[in-house]
C-alpha cells in the first residue's frame, strides 16, 4: 500500500501526476485507500446530501439548509473533498469581484446596514455556488448524483406538502403550505416553491429515458406530482421556467441520443408527458375556485404590472437609475426611495445593488455559463446526460431573471455552481466508476 504523505486525510493517498489529452499535467485521483470510503468521508457525503435534501424547506430565513451549507463551506476544502483548478479559481474571483461592487454600492444606499447585510448573504451564496461546484469536480459523476437525488428528495416532499394543503388534506395545512392561494409548500415563496422543481423533474425525465421499463413507474408519478405542484402555484414565472426547461432539455437530449431507439424513447416521453399535462389540467379546472385563479394568472398583464407605479414602469425608472449611477445605489434602496415595488428583473437589479462592477460580472457569468456550457455539452462524455439536465434547468431559470429577482434563489446558484464544476472536473475521474458510485446513484 502507498505510503500516505504527511497531513494528508488518510482516505486518500498522495495524487499521481497523469498527462492528460493535450499535455497538460492533472492530480490522478485514488479518492479512498483500498477503494472503500472511510467514515469521515461517508458522513462529509451524508452531510451534503442533508444539506440539499432540506434545501426546500424555506419557512423563513436564515432557512436550515443555510446552516448546514456555511459549515460545509469550510468542512469540504478541509477535509480534501474538493477539486480547485484553475478555472474554479477564475470563478471563485468573478463571484468576489462581483461582491467587491456589491459592498462598494451598499455604501451609497438608504439604508447602509440593511444593504451590507444584503450583500454579505449574497457573498454567502456565491461561496456556497463555488465549494459545491468544487465539490463536483472531484469527482463529477458521483457527486452530482448525489446532489441531484437529494434534490429530488427536497421536490418530493416540497410538492406533496404544497398539494397537501392547497387540497385542506389535513387540518391547518392550508394555512401552513398555501400562500395567496396558491401552492407554496414548505417555501415562504410560491414565485421560487414552482422553479425549484425544474432541475428534479428534468433528472426524473431522465431516469426514465435511461431505466428498464419496469423501473419507470416511480419516477412518471412522481415527475406528475412536481408538474401538478409547479401548476398550483400560479406563478406565471415557474410556468415559463418549466416549459423552457422540459423544451431546451428534450431538444438537447434528442439531438444528443446516441442510438434510434434512444430518440424513439424521448419522442414517446414527451407525446406522454403531453397527454398527461392535459389531462391534468382538465382534471384542475374542474374547480371553480382554481379554474378562476388559473384564468387570472395566465394573463400576460396584471393588474400590478401597468400604470406608473406598476412593474414597466418600475423598470424603466431602473434604467434611468442605473445610468445615472455607476456605483449602484445598495440593495432595497430602490424599493425605500424610488418605487414601490422591486424592479422584477434580476438584470437590472443586480445593476442597482452592485453598481456597474458587480453587475456586470454577474451578466457576464451568467453569459459565460451558457456559452461556455453549450460547448461543453458538445462534447461527448458519459457525464453528458446529466450535463444537460443542469444547463437546461439553468438556461431556463436565468431566462425567468427578465421578470423575477432571482439574486437570492439558491438553487439559482447551486445550478451554475455545478456546471462549472462538471467543466473543471479531473479528466481521470469524468467517466466515473461504478464501484465507487453503486451506493449513490439515482439510476
């Protein structure tokens, strides 16, 4: 057996140097002595897969998985589960500069202390987007299952809280899980309760694109029970988000299947999927009160959205704003001196809080993730698959930045976090094994 090197956690052994396609020289990893995981690193994996699974349980903030999530900021780069390349560190110092102009902006609010805190939660969020990313890249395949079956878990049992109470199934539930009347489950949000059950209901898609038929029957119910949620929300922002995603990822699904049949299979998911959002909805607007509510929402223009104090107007007070000021002018004070309402488009907000420096790096990250990200999942891999169910659920939530403020949503951040990490991962651990991977895959 290799001789560990001094200070080094004793799963692992001292990296390898491998040359990999192009010359360039990589740690090869052997991520546990003898193949097996040692018991730090078991319970570093429960603890992540923990904070993910309770990521949608946001009744108030600071929410529990905010805890979790600060310890494993520094409990993964100590305990070596990370991997920091060079392109992880380029990110990693867009996210600071980004709230470098958010902390230079919070001097210029209303209300100083209000906005400092506001950035430091944001700082907080590009760090978490970060080490997770990091995370990934260590060891892609893995890790990535890992994080999305939490996630699912997290969906699962935010969208059966949420139709718990919208239907009064059991006493006070409709108080506790409804906002509005509308669908909010275990979120405080129903606007962030309906995206957040994109990217598991795209890994769902894909369970059932590459599982036995007589395993499919599980992840279909469930993936009905996340549509049907998302729906009861009524917010016309997870709407969009959900139909951009199942589009971007059964176009990038399509046009990538390796074989005939492969595509055979996603033409007859979505004919299906089709038929059973129907009659979904069929069945929903049985109901009076949700056939109204579902009239309402559907409206491309409410109420709050014209006039001069209305969301249009509001955006282009922010544009004047953010010309007029290239500092920024802090986190809420749009909302305390200039309008009543936020500014509803993530773009411009981010502008206003973190002045045309952390603004614009945020545009350009978002920019970068797409770009770069669709050249990536050009490339074939076996981790491509699962490549495209985050770049799908990411495209489709940056899209929804234009008519929401998404600079606090977490799952935002863990999305674009992991593409980059699947784009910096170790070229020696790509492929995965599937001797390490048994007891964690989702598939």
């Amino acid at each position: 057996m290799a001789t560990l090197a001094a200070g080094t956690p004793p799963y692992y052994r001292r990296p390898k140097l491998a040359v990999a396609a192009g010359g360039r020289v990589v740690p090869k990893l052997q991520t546990t002595v003898g193949g097996s995981r040692s018991l730090t690193h078991k319970i570093s994996l429960g603890f992540v897969w923990l904070a993910i699974a309770t990521s949608g349980i946001v009744f108030s903030e600071p929410a529990p998985v905010d805890a979790l999530t600060m310890g494993l900021i520094v409990l993964l780069p100590v305990i070596g589960l990370v991997y920091i390349s060079q392109t992880m560190l380029l990110y990693l110092a867009l996210w600071l500069a980004a709230g470098a102009g958010g902390f230079v902006a919070s001097g210029m609010a209303n209300d100083t202390h209000d906005a400092t805190v506001f950035t430091a939660i944001s700082l907080y969020l590009y760090l978490a987007s970060f080490v997770f990313g990091a995370f990934v890249a260590k060891c892609p395949e893995v890790h990535t299952r890992l994080i999305l079956n939490a996630w699912t878990f997290a969906a699962g049992v935010a969208a059966l809280s949420g139709l718990i109470g919208y239907f009064s199934l059991l006493p006070g539930a409709f108080e506790l899980f409804t906002k509005f009347g509308r669908a909010a489950g275990t979120f405080k949000d129903p606007n962030v309760f309906g995206p957040f059950m994109v990217a598991p209901l795209l890994y769902l898609l894909h369970l059932v694109l590459t599982r036995p038929l007589s395993r499919v029957l599980g992840p279909i119910a469930l993936a009905g029970m996340l549509v049907l949620a998302t729906l009861l929300s009524f917010s016309r922002g997870a709407w969009i988000t959900l139909f951009l995603g199942i589009v971007i990822y059964g176009y990038l699904a399509y046009v990538t299947a390796p074989t005939l049949m492969q595509r055979e299979r996603i033409l007859a998911l979505i004919s299906l999927g089709l038929a059973l959002f129907g009659g979904l909805i069929a069945i929903a607007v049985q109901f009076e009160p949700v056939a109204d509510l579902l009239k309402e929402r559907a409206s491309l223009s409410q109420n709050y959205d014209v006039g001069p104090e209305g969301r249009f107007a509001g955006q282009q007070k922010a544009l004047g704003l953010v010309a007029e000021n290239p500092l920024g002018i802090g986190a809420h004070t749009f909302t305390q001196v200039h309008h009543r309402e936020d500014v509803h488009n993530v773009y411009l907000s981010v502008m206003l809080n973190s002045g045309w420096l952390g603004g614009g790096v945020y545009w350009v990250l978002v920019a970068t993730t797409l770009g770069l990200g669709f050249r990536h999942l050009t490339r074939a891999s076996t981790l491509r698959p699962l490549f495209i169910i985050l770049y799908a659920a990411f495209a489709a939530t940056a899209f929804e930045g234009l008519v929401i403020d998404t600079d606090h949503w977490r799952h935002f951040y863990l999305l674009m976090g992991l593409i980059w990490g699947l784009m910096a991962a170790v070229p020696e651990c790509r492929p995965g094994s599937r001797r390490r991977a048994v007891s964690w895959r989702g598939g």
